[in-house]
C-alpha cells in the first residue's frame, strides 16, 4: 500500500528539458471544468493524444487563444513526462468562476542559504531522478515517511541527504523559513522530509505549502503527504483548509500534492473531516478521481470511497479496476 500512496503523492518529474519532444501526447487530462461539456472541451483543444508534444512557444499562443473560445478568463498548460511507454503527458487545467484568488506568503528575503555541498546533493538527486525515469525505474519506497528511490543512483544520494538533515534539521527549517533564494528553499524543503519528526519541522513544511514558488510547495506538500501517511498522527498539526484551497489552484502541481495529503485525512474517517470534504472538495476530487493516469488519481479516488461511505476492501477493488461508478452512485 506505501507504494500505491507513493504514486498518489509524487507528482512525475518534469524534465526540464523537455526530452521527450520526440514522443507523443499520451493522456490528456483537465480539472477545473465545473459546468463545461468535456467533449467540447477535448474537440476545441488545439492538442490531441497521439500530437507530437507542442513547444512552450505554442503551449504559451494557445492558452489564450483556449480560454476565449471556452469562455473562461484563464488556462494552464502542463506537459510532463514520462509515461510507462515513454509517451509525455498534458494536464489542462481551467479557471474555476468565483474561486478566491490563493493568498500566498510574501517573498522572503532572509540572508539563509544552504551549505553548497547540500544544494550540490540536491541537483544531484533531480538528475538522477530524472535518469531513473528515462530507464524506466521510476518509482519510490515511502514505508520509512520519506522518499527511497527504487533506482539505486538516486537512493544513494537520499541517504546522504538524511543524514544531513538527521544532524541539521534547524539549518532547514531556517532556510525553509527565511531565505530570499528560490533554489535554496525548494532544497530545504525536500531535505526536510529526511529529518526525524518534529513539531517545528511540520510548522515549517505547512508554512511553505503557501510558498510564492510553485516548486517549494511542491516539494513542501510532497514531504507532508509522506509524514503524514506514515504518522496520521501529526495531522493534528496540519490545517486541512489550506489543502482544500490549494485543490482549487488552476496550478497542476498544487492540486496534485494537496489531493495527496488530503488522502491521509480521509483515510482517519473523521466525520466532521469527511463533511468537511464532501462540502468543499467534492468538485475537484470527483475530476482528479477520473483522470485517466491511476497513479493521479488514486488519491481522489480513495478520498471519495471514504467520503461515500465504502470500506476499506470495497475501495482497493474498485481502484484496481479504475471503476468509480459504485463511489458516485453511493455518493448520491
């Protein structure tokens, strides 16, 4: 089951590159569509499954152009890599009407920075994360409450990684909090995730998941969605209304990782949580729940068994299966 959670909560890399430009579109997910046909929405799309995948110069022109023709004020575009077959994968994501504009933290502009040979440890592990996943070995053990690799390259940068975060998690937190630099921050907070549990260690994490940078919240939300699948414990520590708002983010990477951490939640069958959820989350869980890449949308899936009610045996069976049409019937 942590593999599967594993799934749920790391989102694919992005190459930075865009490597897989030779491949073609293999899924084309949205979110976001409240009140708009989804077949129009695919026929009206200038991209297609089975296109060579759009350069960012046209990715950029077409999201205007998107927008108009369905009516809403703003689309975003996001291209991703791989899938098993080694074809890419565009998430489009559409403004919701009348959503509260996210409040994110103001930049910091602390002086804090990590030592170089930890930000070194940090690029380290994006290439060779992205080497895992261009061999095909892409997948990760989230037994421990943190990230291991199944590519070994990359697991043995990740032991070194926790062993600096075990002896210096305060220098962390420090510049998880603080500094002005992007880089250093999203270092931090992946690295946090190999520290050993603590109150201010979570305070951190949560205050990032608002960070200004979209790859610090990545990265923040990501280690909570571990820790807590781990320790449903700190949960307590944990304000479930910032995830809920962040599931409404027109941001692929925000609703992907808030979806992860708010799994945990589900998973503690709280009632006053589950109506909490099913008031305010129902519309973006029930189209995550349906996006066609399992490993997205597992999460939403499992949210919403709980919330509908089904036990825990019910749920695996149907995510096997990809079959949510018992949840939506017993949601009704």
């Amino acid at each position: 089951m942590h593999k599967m959670v594993a799934l749920a909560a790391v989102a694919w890399v992005v190459c930075s590159s865009l490597a897989a430009q030779d491949r073609s579109i293999g899924i084309i997910d949205f979110y976001g569509y409240s009140g708009l046909d989804l077949d129009h929405l695919r026929a009206t799309l200038p991209f297609h499954e089975g296109d060579a995948p759009p350069s960012r110069q046209r990715l950029a022109e077409a999201r205007g152009v998107f927008a108009r023709a369905i009516g809403r004020r703003r689309v975003q575009f996001t291209l991703t890599c791989c899938l098993p077959d080694g074809k890419t994968m565009l998430d489009v994501g559409i403004e919701e009407p009348g959503t509260p504009q996210l409040n994110f933290n103001p930049p910091p502009d602390g002086d804090n920075r990590l030592p170089l040979g930890i930000l070194k440890l940090y690029q380290d592990h994006e290439r060779e994360i992205a080497a895992g996943i261009r061999l095909g070995v892409g997948g990760d053990d989230m037994s421990h409450g943190y990230r291991l690799s199944d590519y070994e390259p990359a697991r043995a940068v990740e032991f070194q990684i926790r062993d600096y975060a075990r002896a210096n998690p305060a220098v962390l937190i420090a510049v998880l909090n603080s500094s002005a630099d992007d880089l250093h921050r999203i270092a931090a907070a992946q690295a946090l995730g190999y520290a050993a549990i603590s109150s201010p260690q979570i305070s951190a994490l949560v205050h990032a998941s608002l960070d200004p940078n979209k790859d610090v919240r990545d990265n923040a939300i990501q280690v909570l969605a571990a820790l807590a699948a781990f320790d449903p414990k700190i949960l307590v520590e944990i304000p479930l209304d910032s995830y809920i708002a962040l599931l409404h983010s027109i941001d692929f990477f925000d609703r992907n990782k808030a979806c992860a951490l708010i799994e945990p939640f589900a998973r503690s069958r709280d009632a006053k949580v589950l109506g909490v959820l099913r008031a305010r989350a129902l519309t973006p869980l029930l189209e995550m729940a349906q996006w066609k890449i399992s490993g997205h949308a597992l999460c939403a899936f499992e949210s919403l068994g709980r919330i509908a009610g089904l036990d825990e045996n019910q749920i695996a069976q149907l995510a096997l299966k990809q079959d949510i049409k018992p949840i939506l019937q017993a949601l009704h």
